[in-house]
C-alpha cells in the first residue's frame, strides 16, 4: 500500500475584474477624445425653467458687427424674434488664459443677473439664467456633456469622464463620497439642506429576504438583491432629514456609458408612499426613520431590470431662485440585480419554489456519463457563490453581447442564448476551447475538471480562453453562470445523442459494398454519442405562443452554428416533444439529438444507395438530471438520477411519437417525404448478447445472437470489428476483427462470439474507456443485409473519501482519507488528483507518486471550510493509463465564531 501526504499553500487572489472591464474596448476612454478640439461653441439648456439660451459670439458694443473687440455673450430668450431683439446683461470676465477668444481654451463666464440698463425693449418678466460650467482650459473634441441632466459628471483633465467609482472595502458606513458643485456663496441656501453622510446597504437583512445570503460579495459586506423586489438602504444625514425640506433622488447607473434610452441609467425621486402601480417602473419609498439623523428607504427595481452591476448615487437637489444644484453622495459599493425566480412578474418564475434549493441556490451536483447500459456520474462543483464567480458571469454575458448591453441584459431568452455563444471559444474567444483529439498538450485534460471556478476566474484573469473542455464541462460552466445570475438551471444528460449535420432528423448510417462503414463524399459525416451534455433552462417565453414557456434547452458545446455563431437555443421543451420544429431557436437540431431515426443506407448493384434497416428507437435513452433535493451529492447509493426521457418525447414507436417526428420532418423540408420502410426477413437477428459489467484491466467476450425462423437452411457472412470510441462516437483505433460464414438450420438459434484479452487493449484504451463493437452480416441465399453496432465502457476503480472528524465547523480544520486501488497489472505513472471542496479557493491539483501494481494507494488532507451547510467533496484522480477516476462524499458543516479561513492546508 502506497501512503503519502502533501501540503501545498496557496492564496487565490481574485481577477482585477473590474480594471479589465473599464479598460477593454472603453469607447469612451479612447484615444479618440484627445485629438482634436470642438468646433463648436455648445448649446446649453436653463435647467430651472427649460429655456434654451443660445451664446450668441456677436459683439454689443457700439458697432455690433465687428469682431475684433471683446466678446460678450449675448442671450436670446425668444429665437422666433428679430435677432437684434435680446437682452444685454453684465458680464465680469476674469482673464484666465492668454487669449480669452480661443474656443480650445473655453473662459467660464459669471452673469449679473441685475440688468444693466433699464430697457423699454423689456417686454416679459425677467427670468433668472442659470449657466454652469467647470473650469477648464481645454476641451477635447468628444460627445457634448448633457448639461440639462444634473447627474452628469463634469468634464475633467480635459474630457468626459464616465468609469465607474472605485471599488473599496465593505465598510457598513463608508467615507462621504461628495460628488457636488460647491460655491462658498451659496453656504446660506443649502445650510438648511441635510447632507447624506453615510449609506448602510443592510447587506445582512437584504441578501435574507433575497435568497442571496451565500454570494461571497455579501459575507464580505456587499450587496446583492433580485429584481421585482424591494431591498431597504438606511441613509444617514449630517442632521435631521425632512422631505418637505429636501427633494432627494437616487441616481443608479451600469456600465461604461449609462443612457437613458438603454436602461442603463435610472433616476427616481424619494417618495412619501408609492404612487404608482407600474410593475415596470423604479420606485424609493421613504419606508421610516430610524434615530433622528437616518432614514430608510425601500428601493424596488422593476421586474424587467437590467442584470448587471449597478452604481448608486443619492442627490440632493437644491432648488432656489438662485442657483439650482445637486449636492450628491456615491455610494463605494456596487450593486449586483439578478433575475429573480421567486417574484411572480418576473419571466423566470418559478412555480414550485422548494425546487429552487436546487435549480438556483445548490452550488454542487454530479453531471451524468457513460452509456445507456452503464450510467455514469462526475461529481461537479458549480461555485455559484465564490469569490469572483458572479462578477465573472456577469462580465461573460456583457461580453457576449460586446460590452453593448442595454434592455437585452433585461431579457432571459436573449441572456440565455448568449451564454450559449460566449461559454464556447468560437468566433468570439469565449470562455472553453474544445478538444475531442485526446490531445491535451499546452492545457487540461476535460475529465481532470471538477468544477467551474477554476475555468472562469483562468479566464477573466488571463484574458484569454482556457484549454481543454468537452460537452459536460461546457454544461457545467452554463449552470454555474445562469445560476449566479438567478435564472433556473438544470444539467441534462442525453444517451445515445444523435449529432444531426443535414437537419432531415434522421441519422444516416452507410455501408459500401465490402460491407464497411463509410461516408459518401456527398454526405456530412453524422453520429451518435454515447452521451451529450446540455442545459435547461426556466423562463417564460414571449417570443412563442402562449404554453411554450418553462423548460428551455441551450447548448454550449460547440457543434452546428446557428446565425453565425456556435450558439443553440433557448428551445422550448414541449415544443420538442410535439415536434414544432418551427419555433425558434434552434429546435429541429435538438429534436434530432432526442429522437431522429438511426437509418441504415447500403450500396446495392449499380452503386445505388437504398435503405435496409430503419430503428425508431436507437436515439435518446434515459435522459437523465440530478434529482431536485437541493443537497450535494452522497455515497451509499443514494438515488441521486431522474429520469426525464418522457418530457423530451412520447414513447418510442408509439403513434404519437411517429406524429411528432413526421411533423418535425416536414417542418424542416415539406418537399421531402418521411421514408419509413420495412424489409421483410426470414432471418431475425437479436443483437450483441448482455454482458455483465467488465472491470478495466479484465478480458472480455462479444457474442451476437440470431435465429433462422424459416423452413430451409441460410449461410450467413459477417464480419465483427471492435475497436475504441471516443464517447462523440468518433473511431479511435481498432482491437480486434474477425470474418464468419455460418451455415444456420431451418427454426434454429446461432450465435457468433470474439474473445478480447485485456492485452490486446490495454495499450490501446482512450480517457473514456469506451468501446464500440459492430457486425454487418448478409445472408448470402436471400441478399438479407443486416447492420448491428453496441457501445460499451469498462468500469473504473472508485476514488474512496472517508471524512475522519466527527465533526465538522466552519474556519476549523477536518481531516479525510482518499484511496484508490490499481486493478493492472501494470504501474500507474504520471499521477495526479484534483480536489474540489469547503475551503479551497478553485480547483486544488497535485501532482502524486505512481502507483505500484494491484496496490492501494492512501492519502490525507485537511480542509478548512469556510461557509456552514452540506458541502461536497470532489476528487478526480488521472494517471497515463487511468483517466477521470472520480469519487465524492458530504459533509454538514456547522457555524463557528472564527473569521473565515482562505488557505487549503493539505500534509
């Protein structure tokens, strides 16, 4: 027995996620605006009275036309009158640049309101004009600021100025963070005005009534709440607060260049009581005051809120006869808005609500693999709540729709479908490369994965996509994005997965006339995977008609492109069901994978092409989920997999599953009619005989079974080939062949068998272990031709984990055991584990000692977890002949009042 132990010490330092985001593809922080100067003078807008005031650079001295004195500034309140009808007004000008008519080098200007002069042309009362701009010497060539918009900020160090604030610690009353335009002359007419001192985001009673308590963000302080639902801020003032005396407006903003028009930008006055009944409007509602200085305030956003990270500030708007300004405070935290399942108008909500422990808060689960014969299952950590995880979705989904979101961030259906597109590296350098070769130089082996933290923090910190990934790995990183975000989510596994490549929904086999597998030239190579991992997703469907909403298939994995991009779905999953393959998006591709026909084509005389064998019900078996308990994955053989093959289609070669497939037929190609041919056999062959299951390392038998049901004596000529597969159904390298001819007597049974010794594949066996033997018989007196293919996969040794401490707290070190036994006869080299569990910052690798020959090998490692609930463990083990050997276990962490642990201690 081989023991070891090790003791790796790392800190995960999470991504600048925040400094990449401002910095990449910032329209507005280009180079552009530090080229040329305006060419203009702007137009500036009255705030308090809504009057345009147009500067006029004619002179009103005695001679009006001549430009070589100095410039006034001259203001018409009445564009419609003769232009020699204005108001001349008092201008002290101080020289702050050598050449005050410069435009490069723009003058502030102070107007005396008092006229100069009495004029009878005076004929409307006279209105107070208010002009503000900042002191600068130079403005850059650039969009015009918004001067009628009190929010916008003022131009800075010679253009606009738009990234967000810094983010800093999550202090409960953070510094003041004043954002106004201070003038020592108006001290007496904001002295009655209450400042905003301090903001407490009541993180702790927020993220409670919000379901979103776990997000790291929140234990560290931040704030985190789901959209269609209230959330209270506490605002402290630097005295007593009275709304009669002060008109306060919270300004919320979200990404590099908020707008109006995009959504992006949200002002809403503080109100007494809510007074409107909008379901699509932010409202404030002053909810009560607590102590004499401090307020809450309800803030409800809509339930179409834009999902994103938002930005606050509170202003308080000074208005007087005077100068209306807005004395304004920034909030230092951001504030994350998520979709949200549990509000009733939202388009993700969801009915059954103790699911939701599951499909949105449970932050492990297992993705299934193997074969229909064999189910598998892979432990997975989706991460959901760590460090990053959910800056890092959200930057994902801003990315895939190139950082130029606006109300489609507002959108499940839109959101979803771009999560599809950006998970996957394809034309748009998305998160995962994919990789079937068995080739995994310069990256990750996609068994070596336990989990999705890993993958997307290498990805936002590097910049650049990660290698290597796979159908499920693809899955996972999907549920863990659209978990974090707050929509519903499911991993799928489908079992002998039809990979559809011309759209006619069958799966097109062909055998040339030496009776071999081969691909016409004019035909795209089509397949059936042993497994394919997708996801599903919940929301409701207003782009479909009414009763298409609920479950909807996308899939990351990288296959057929739809509109340009390796991109699939949302489709709906009744619509698979009753084949409406008309209804976006990508649906006839998805009905194909669950319920195509397997058709077998053979080159008769003349070299044509006919149809010898059609099989309903080859396609879409045991398509499997993790059962909904809301809890991480346990030994002991507890009943974690539901099937749910009967929400993807009616029962095979039912009349209502040949309805929904000949309608999905003629949705794709109405020209084209459904061929369903039967041959007639005197010959019936019963395929490949159940084996029990075959241990790694064991040799095995492949016999094929038939019976001759007619009266007269049949030849039968065959040929039986077994070789490794990857599990795409891609050939990999051949085991063994062998030739038969077999005389078979009237009503009589035969069989033909291959014996495989496990040296003529040990050499020869992929990651996945998986193998595909086929026969392709004739009877040679009738020309009856038969194809027959079974895939099957040598079962691995288990990774064992034993949690040795009898209890388990948060921020106090546990112990547990690993173990694994080699069943070669051979060493095991170039051995590694990957570890997944309570207090380890992503994914934990380590590189361990080969193991000897039909020996155990040992391990202990200490966790220090850092949250309380059920946790999973996860380890995978690898080695240069034995891939993905996996095993999990659980463990009920409990509170503790130590600060959190962020170190993985192993030894």
């Amino acid at each position: 027995m081989t023991y070891e132990t090790w003791s790796p010490n790392r800190r995960f330092n999470p991504p600048s996620y925040s400094d990449y985001r401002r910095l990449r593809d910032d329209r507005l922080g280009g180079s552009m605006y530090n080229d040329t100067g305006f060419n203009r003078v702007p137009s500036f807008r009255n705030r308090a009275y809504n009057i345009p005031v147009n500067i006029d650079i004619n002179p009103t001295m005695s001679n009006p036309r001549s430009t070589d004195n100095v410039i006034p500034v001259n203001i018409d309140r009445n564009p419609s009158r003769s232009a020699d009808t204005f108001i001349p007004v008092n201008i002290d000008r101080t020289s702050t640049v050598s050449n005050p008519r410069s435009i490069d080098s723009f003058i502030p200007v102070n107007i005396d309101r008092t006229p100069a002069v009495s004029t009878p042309r005076l004929t409307e009362p006279f209105v107070p004009i208010n002009i503000e701009r900042s002191p600068v010497t130079t403005v850059n060539h650039g969009t015009a600021p918004d001067y009628s918009n009190p929010s916008t900020r003022p131009l800075e160090n010679g253009g606009p100025t738009f990234s967000r604030e810094p983010t800093v610690s999550f202090d409960r009353f953070p510094r003041p963070a004043y954002d106004d335009d201070y003038d020592a002359a108006d001290d007496d007419v904001s002295s009655n005005r209450a400042r905003v001192s301090a903001i407490d985001i009541l993180s702790e009673e927020n993220s409670r009534q919000h379901h979103t308590e776990k997000y790291d963000a929140v234990q560290a302080g931040g704030l985190v709440v789901r959209r269609g639902q209230p959330f209270n801020l506490m605002l402290q003032f630097d005295r007593k607060f009275s709304l009669k005396k002060n008109t306060l407006r919270l300004v919320f903003k979200t990404g590099s260049n908020p707008k109006p028009g995009k959504g992006t930008h949200i002002q809403c006055l503080l109100q007494s009581e809510r007074r409107t009944t909008s379901s699509s409007e932010w409202t404030a509602v002053l909810k009560s005051r607590h102590k004499e200085n401090s307020v809450v305030v309800s803030v409800t956003p809509p339930a179409d809120c834009i999902v994103a990270e938002w930005r606050l500030t509170v202003e308080n708007i000074v208005s007087n006869s005077v100068k209306p300004r807005a004395v304004k405070y920034t909030l230092r935290e951001s504030i994350f808005i998520l979709f949200n399942p549990w509000c009733r108008e939202d388009d993700v909500y969801f009915p059954d609500v103790s699911k939701l422990d599951e499909y949105v808060l449970n932050d492990s689960g297992v993705i299934f693999n193997g074969d229909a014969k064999y189910v598998g299952q892979k432990p997975w950590f989706y991460g959901q709540f760590e460090t990053g995880i959910l800056e890092a979705s959200l930057f994902c989904v801003q990315l895939g729709f190139d950082s130029k979101f606006g109300y489609a961030m507002s959108n499940p259906t839109r959101v979803s479908r771009i999560i599809s597109k950006i998970v996957n590296f394809n034309q748009d350098n998305g998160v995962l490369v994919g990789n079937w070769s068995g080739d995994y130089s310069g990256g990750k082996s996609p068994s070596s994965w336990n989990g999705s933290v890993a993958i997307l923090r290498e990805f936002v910190s590097s910049k650049r996509p990660v290698k290597w990934g796979q159908c499920f790995t693809f899955a996972g990183i999907v549920t863990t994005i659209c978990r974090a975000l707050g929509i519903p989510c499911r991993t799928i596994t489908n079992f002998s997965s039809a990979h559809d490549t011309d759209g006619n929904i069958k799966i097109d086999i062909y055998v040339d006339a030496n009776r071999r597998e081969v691909v016409p030239p004019s035909q795209a190579r089509e397949s059936i995977w042993n497994f394919h991992c997708w996801n599903e997703v919940w929301m409701e469907r207003r782009d479909l008609p009414t009763g298409y909403g609920g479950w909807q298939i996308i899939d990351a994995t990288p296959q057929e492109e739809s509109s340009g991009f390796n991109q699939c779905g949302p489709a709906s999953l009744k619509a698979i069901k009753e084949g409406r393959c008309e209804l976006l998006y990508d649906t006839p591709f998805v009905f194909a994978e669950v319920n195509a026909d397997k058709v077998v084509w053979a080159r008769g005389e003349g070299g044509k092409w006919s149809i010898v064998s059609l099989d309903p019900s080859a396609i879409g078996k045991k398509i499997s989920t993790k059962v909904p308990d809301g809890l991480p994955v346990r030994g002991g053989g507890a009943r974690i997999r539901e099937d749910i093959t009967d929400e993807y289609k009616f029962p095979d070669a039912s009349l209502r599953e040949r309805l929904a497939v000949k309608k999905a037929s003629r949705a794709r190609d109405a020209g084209a009619p459904y061929i369903n041919e039967n041959s007639v056999a005197n010959v019936r062959f019963h395929g490949f005989v159940d084996r029990n299951y075959v241990t790694l390392g064991q040799d095995f038998v492949v016999s094929f079974s038939f019976t001759n049901t007619g009266g007269a004596a049949r030849t039968i000529s065959a040929k039986m080939l077994c070789e490794t597969v990857q599990y795409t159904g891609v050939r990999d390298r051949i085991i063994k062949q062998q030739s038969y001819q077999l005389p078979v007597s009237p009503r009589s049974n035969g069989e033909m068998s291959m014996e495989v010794p496990a040296s003529d594949y040990l050499h020869k066996v992929n990651e996945n272990a998986t193998f595909k033997v086929s026969v392709v018989a004739e009877v040679l007196e009738t020309g009856q031709l038969v194809t027959w293919d079974d895939e099957f996969r040598l079962l691995k040794p288990e990774m064992g984990i034993e949690v040795l401490s009898s209890s388990v707290e948060v921020n106090k070190p546990f112990q547990c055991r690993l173990r694994f036994q080699n069943p070669l006869n051979t060493i095991l080299r170039n051995c590694s584990i990957s570890v997944d569990g309570p207090g380890i910052d992503g994914e934990f690798d380590q590189r361990i000692s080969d193991v000897a020959p039909k020996t155990e090998w040992v391990a202990e490692m200490t966790m220090t977890p850092k949250t309380a609930g059920r946790k999973q463990i996860t380890v995978t083990f690898n080695s240069d002949v034995i891939d993905n050997v996996s095993g999990s276990a659980d463990v009920m962490v409990s509170t503790s009042s130590q600060k959190h642990g962020h170190l993985f201690h192993c030894f």
